[in-house]
C-alpha cells in the first residue's frame, strides 16, 4: 500500500479521475537484489553494474526472440507502491518544489517507471540486464529496443 | 478499430490474458500534423523538426511547472489504434519475423509508445515540442524529463 503522508509545503495534491481510461496486462517481473523500497539505491551510481533480471510470463516469452542482438532496452514497469495524487512535489533533494512531469518521481498520475537497461544475456523466459533501481517484483510492462538515433541525447539540458 | 489482420508467415498471435493487471488516465492529447495513421512519418528523418504539442488536462497542467528548464523530455502515449496480440512480427523493414521486445512496433502487449522529444516552450497547459510521429489525438500518458546521464547511450548496438 502507499504511504499516504501530507503534502509538504509547495506540494499540490489534487483529485484522481474517478474513471481509468486504459488498461494494462503486466507481462512478467523485474527482479532485483532489493527486497524494499528503502533498500533501493539513491542514485545513478549505487545501481551500475548491479545484476537484475526480467522474468517474462510463458505466454509473452516468444517476444523475447533477437534481444540478444541489442546491447540495451528500454525496460517499462510498474510502481505499484506509488500514490499518484501529487502533481506538484518537493523532492529532498530539489530547493523548490518542482512539477511532477520535471521529476523522475515514481509518485505521478501514471506511476510508470523507465530505465535504460544493459543486455548481459537472455536465458529461456528471462533477460539478464543491468542499470535498474525497481524493488524485486516490481510488474514488468514492456521492454523496448533501444535505438541511440532516436533515444541518444547526450548534450540534454537539464536543471 | 485496430485492424485485425491475419499473421504473415513467422509471425505468432497469442491469446491476451483474460483480466488486465492495472489502469491508466490520460492525462491530455498529443497534437501532431498527421490526422491518420497512413499520413504518420515512416522513420526518424520524417519527423525531425515537425511541431507539434502535448496538451495537458487542467487538472494535470500543473505538472507542467519547469518542465522549461529541461531540453528534452521522454513522452509516453497510448497507441489506440493498436492492437496488442502479435508477439513476433514480420514487419516490411526486416527480413526475418522479429520478437516484439526486440521492436518499436506500436502493436505489443501493452501498446505505449516512447518518444525523445525537444522542448520548445511551455504555454499554459501546452508544451510545444518536436519529434514525435504518432497521430493527431493520441492519448497522453506521462511526460518525464531527459536525463543524459541515465538516458543516453551514444554507442548503443542494434540489428
């Protein structure tokens, strides 16, 4: 369950839809070596190199076919602990509280999470991966080739 | 409607699981030059420099706040018109049938489609922004910022 703590000063909480307009099918489990979300690494670094895994249900597994011929993915999950009601939020580590679409917060209206994931080698049903910070068991929902044509900005500005 | 067309050879159809797993709002529309799917750019260079717009519901729109502080962000999208069951394809572009993770086909298990898009500017509850080729209308399900430091791999390998 989601912790449901107030909003901090500057946050914005507002009202969810009372109606989901699309529905999706997780179509296996992200697993990792952190059993929690308090155990997740904090930042890029604490991630790199650390071995994970993308186990595929048996009916989607045949998607799976030439994933070896890419050395990276674009891994989709979801952040199934997430609330999703704080449109506006003030992060730690941010000094004024910044919109949620400027954040990689997984609190958002959709709580999607998205990382950019190393190939090491698929097995069977499951991809062995690297460059992912979810909690072990976090629903699996695509995963994307990576094309550095489309994906690859090197240069993006951010704050 | 999704255009229900038979397999071509290699390519495999599964049945979809009976029950889905989790639920998305849309959160605005993308607007783009192209009101069908015929007249949508066929490879990156089509799109490259076309304006178009993220239209953000009002309650979202706050989320918006800084998103001008970022070049570039990830767009995800909810390709409507897709339909979800082939799980390897025989797209035109390749010569063997591929697995659907290996591909950026809009027909896949969960039909989300990701673009890199620059940030023009940020008008109220509309970002304008550029490349992006789906159509005109296509829901809108998270906007995130680009962060080259996770996000970019300049060297990344493909087929």
């Amino acid at each position: 369950m989601p912790d449901l703590r107030p909003p901090r000063p500057g946050e914005i909480e507002i009202d969810l839809p009372e109606t989901t307009d699309a529905e999706l099918y997780f179509i296996g489990r992200v697993r990792t070596p952190w059993k929690t979300l308090a155990e997740c690494p904090k930042n890029t670094a604490a991630r790199k190199g650390i071995d994970a895994r993308l186990e595929v249900d048996a009916r989607f597994a045949a998607g799976l076919k030439d994933l070896e011929l890419l050395s990276h993915v674009i891994v989709l999950y979801w952040l199934d602990q997430s609330r999703r009601d704080f449109i506006v939020q003030a992060p730690s580590h941010v000094r004024e509280p910044r919109g949620v679409f400027a954040l990689r917060s997984p609190v958002r209206p959709n709580p999607i999470g998205l990382a950019v994931a190393e190939v090491q080698a698929i097995e069977g049903n499951t991809a062995l991966i690297r460059n992912i910070d979810c909690v072990d068991g976090t629903p699996l929902i695509d995963i994307k080739p990576y094309f550095s044509s489309m994906d690859s900005v090197p240069n993006a500005k951010r704050p």
